[in-house]
C-alpha cells in the first residue's frame, strides 16, 4: 500500500523519475481474499496529500463508524462512536479492492512479476539487483533514493540492515471471508469476547464478511495443530449459557467444512527506517510491523506513504526542481524524525490494547475501561495526530 501511494503521489513531478517494482503480477490481487478495516488517520492524511486517491479509496469502501464490543452471551461492554474520538470515519474494504485503488496509479512505472533481491551502493547512487519473470538477474543502476515497501519480512532491510527484532504478543490469529446471509443484522465493525477469545467481524462491499478470530497462544510457540480444529474453537468460544445468535453465526462459519482459516501470530519488530548510507528507506512493516489489535498495519502503511510524498514535495520545492541539489540522506533522516515519534506511541497503543486477548485476563472489566476517558484520549491521538491534517476553509 505503501509503495502505490508513494509512486502515485510523485508522479508528475517536473525531474523526478520512478520505477516501482511489484513481485506479483499485474492482475494477481484482483481477487485476493479477506478484508481489513482502515482507521479515520490514514483517510485524514490522504485526504490532506492526495485528496483524488483518497475518494477513490472511499468509493471502493463502506464506512466504518463505531468500536462497538460485547460478551459472547451478548452483554454490551463497551461501544466508542469514531465520530466522539475522530473528525472523520474509518473505512471497510476488501484487500482485493485496497490493492487496486494503490497500484492503479501507478502501473504506468510498475515493472510486475519482478523481484528485488538486493540494493547496493554505486558511488552517490543505489543500485538494484533485480530478478524479472524470467528469473534472469539484472541490475538496475543510478537510483538516488530506494524506497523498501516489502512488509514484515523485508529482504532489503535483513540483507542492510540485518534481521528485525521480533516481539511475540502471544496471541493466535485465524481470518476468513464468509456469506453475508450466514449473519444477519451485522454490518459495522463489532467484537465478541469470551474469557481473552474474541472474534471481530465486520460486512464488506459485495457483502461477503471479514471474520478475525484471536486466542492466546505461548509467545513464539506455533498454534498447535489441534487449536486449528473446529472441535477446538468451539470448545474456547462457546460460553456456558446463552450465546449471542451473531458469535453463534460466525463460529459455526468460522467451523463449517467449506471455510478455509488463514493462520498467523499476532507480533512487532522493531522500528527501523534507514540504512547506514541514507539511500534505502523503509516504510509500512517494512520499517515498524505491529500488533494488529488496532487495524494500524495498513492504516500505518499508508500514513506512511502520504506522509512521505508530502515531505519529498517541500524537499523538491527547495531544491527548485533541480535533483542534483536534492540532498536525500536529509530528506531520509527527515522522515525518520517525523515518524519515529509517531509509530512509537502507536505501536505501543496497539500493544496495549491488546491486553483483553492475553491468557488470564478479565476481559470483560479490561473492555468495560475502554469506555473510560483515558482510552478515548488515546484514541482521539491516535485517529487525530496526524503528520498532515487536511486544510479546511472558512466561509
């Protein structure tokens, strides 16, 4: 997400040449699965650089508007309107969708089905070592700035930078699409807990709904083959009374036979945006990967891409247009600066909030503060700090 934002954002530049490279083709995330939601920042930040993509990506979408939480027996717990702690909604969309709004603006500089194996330095440049569809190696030479947008698992960074430092949340995570009439009445974003097992749900455009089911495992173990089994995650999520017809709904979609689980490990890496030269920045999990209790991966992802094409178009103003007078290490340790303080206090948000999901919690009393004034504070930073707030114009 990332990188299409930024491509998209600096094309047209007097002076400025680009060349993204995608691993996938052109077509491959035309029906990529599951859905995610976005919060009211990274609309916000959009909005205020590039304010086309921006209602492109809500046209795509359905709004998000409310955290609205219950026990699995459907006891409310807690529930935070976005419009009490931001100026703006978040938005619900398929990853397929999410995918086609950042790449589109930029296929026309997009070599697809290529991969980066490596950046190296050439005198005050960066060369790539690229593998196209072939799989023949070549190198690409006299790029002024490489921009790493290649998520959690980034070569460029392990191969620069060394491998990223991992933190375990100790939690498990499984995700799925399922048939909108398997759950009716349910439309926005709303979460169900029994004990520190929750499942999260959501309608996405076309109807289908995202289901994201989470429960405590050891930190850096593997999910044990058996916590995969619908015998398993009935057993966890079902209470001994009475259930919700909702959380019943989705649990039971969640273990049909037809539905497949996409597995992972809730986790952060530290942060890290530069290498030791300047010419290779990180960006999105690339450069600070987070646990994913907020929905600020891609949301964070693309702050970050806005947020940098805002600061390259001042760094290029100054330099009048003219790239031999761009002076990149500082635009690369500008953006650092501008984020670091930024991605820390929303990693360490995220963390946080995750505490109702850890084994031995009470997580209807952890919920039931999240009504209070000091997590809605944290909230309105979060959906509200932003590096670029959109201009709005008085009568």
């Amino acid at each position: 997400m990332a990188g299409g934002v930024i491509a998209t954002g600096l094309q047209g530049l007097p002076g400025v040449s680009l060349t993204a490279i995608e691993r996938v083709g052109r077509a491959d995330h035309e029906t990529a699965g599951n859905g995610l939601n976005v919060g009211p920042n990274a609309v916000r930040t959009l909005a205020a650089v590039m304010p086309e993509m921006a209602e492109r990506l809500l046209r795509a979408s359905l709004p998000w508007r409310a955290w609205t939480t219950w026990s699995m027996s459907g006891e409310p717990l807690y529930r935070i309107p976005l419009a009490e702690v931001a100026d703006r909604d978040g938005i619900r969309i398929r990853w397929a969708e999410l995918y086609r709004v950042c790449r589109e603006g930029a296929a026309a500089v997009t070599r697809f089905d290529a991969e980066c194996d490596a950046a190296r330095p050439a005198g005050d440049t960066a060369a790539l070592d690229v593998r196209g569809p072939d799989g023949r190696p070549a190198s690409l030479p006299g790029f002024d700035l490489v921009i790493a947008c290649d998520g959690r698992y980034s070569r460029l960074r392990e191969r620069l930078c060394g491998a990223p430092q991992v933190r375990h949340l100790g939690v498990a995570n499984f995700r799925c699409l399922l048939p909108g009439a398997t759950t009716p009445g349910l439309d926005d974003l709303e979460q169900w807990y029994h004990g520190p097992h929750r499942l999260l749900a959501f309608r996405t455009p076309g109807g289908l709904v995202y289901l994201s089911g989470n429960f405590p495992v050891e930190p850096g173990e593997d999910i044990a083959p058996e916590q995969k089994t619908p015998a398993w995650l009935h057993g966890a999520y079902t209470p001994s009374g009475a259930m919700a017809p909702a959380a019943r709904a989705l649990l039971d979609g969640a273990c049909a036979p037809a539905t497949t689980l996409h597995w992972s490990r809730a986790q952060e890496s530290d942060t890290h945006f530069a290498d030791a030269g300047g010419r290779v920045l990180f960006v999105g999990d690339a450069a600070h990967a987070m646990a994913p209790t907020l929905g600020q991966g891609a949301t964070m992802a693309i702050e970050d891409g806005a947020a940098f094409v805002d600061l390259f178009r001042r760094h290029w103003g100054e330099a009048a247009g003219r790239p031999e007078r761009l002076d990149v290490p500082r635009l690369v340790a500008g953006f650092a600066a501008l984020r670091a303080p930024r991605v820390d206090f929303v990693k360490r948000f995220s963390w946080d909030a995750s505490d109702t999901l850890r084994p031995g919690t009470d997580a209807v009393a952890g919920n039931r503060a999240k009504n209070g004034p000091d997590y809605r504070a944290k909230l309105s930073r979060l959906y509200l700090d932003t590096p670029v707030a959109p201009v709005t114009a008085a009568a």
